[in-house]
C-alpha cells in the first residue's frame, strides 16, 4: 500500500485571486436587478394606472400633459434599461469600470424611472389642482 503522508495536495486559488478575475461583479447584479425592477413597476403603472387616469380625464374633457402623453404610450421602452445595463458591461471603453458604469445606469434607471412615472401620474392632477 502506497504511503499518502508525503503526498502533497494541490492548493486551491485564494479568494483575493477569485475576486480579481470578476471585478466589480456586484455592480452588474445591482445594476440589473434595479434595471429589472424599475422596468417592472413602470410596466403595471403603465397597465394598471395610465388607463384609468386617461379616462378620468378624459371624462372631464381635459387633455393630458405632454409628458404624460409621451409616458403612457411609451412607457414599454424602459425595458431598454436592462438591455443598455448588459450592453454598457460588455462594450464600455475601460474594462474596469465597465460594471460601475453598468451598475450606475441600473441604478438611474430606478431611482429616477418609477418617481418620473408617478410624476407623469399625478402631473394632470396637479395642473386640474392649479386652474381651480
């Protein structure tokens, strides 16, 4: 029987060297999850409220805003968020920044997506609220 007391065992890589091969791994996956939420809140207001509050105003012979124009009927584009989060973590100038710069659009996306939303919601509210 052959002795396994001087064979030696091949060492596994430390996790500063894992780390190192996926920089900044944790800003895409914010960056998406964000991109994925923000589109998915937009999507159910953009289903569940704009109608609604088309016909209220509607029913009042009131045109609605601009903005709120532009956000009911495209309101479907914000999936482009998840989409331009990918693109920028595969195709931004300096690889490593590429996650950031992924993870930061994310980020916008969600912060500033579902409260222009609501804006767009409420902005015929506010403009009824400013002619009484």
């Amino acid at each position: 029987m052959p002795d396994i007391s001087t064979k030696t065992v091949p060492e596994l890589p430390p996790i500063a060297a894992a780390r190192a091969s996926s920089p900044g791994i944790a800003w895409l996956i914010v960056g998406l999850a964000c991109s994925i939420v923000a589109a998915s809140a937009i999507t159910l207001i953009g289903l569940l409220i704009f109608p609604q509050f088309a016909e209220v105003f509607a029913g009042f012979g009131i045109d609605l805003p601009l903005f709120t124009r532009l956000v009911t009927r495209y309101y479907p584009a914000i999936w482009l968020a998840p989409l331009l989060v990918m693109l920028l973590y595969l195709f931004w100038p300096q690889r490593r920044h590429r996650a950031r710069a992924a993870g930061i659009v994310g980020l916008l996306a969600f912060v500033a997506g579902i409260p222009l939303a609501f804006l767009s919601v409420y902005l015929p509210i506010f403009n009824l609220a400013a002619t009484v």
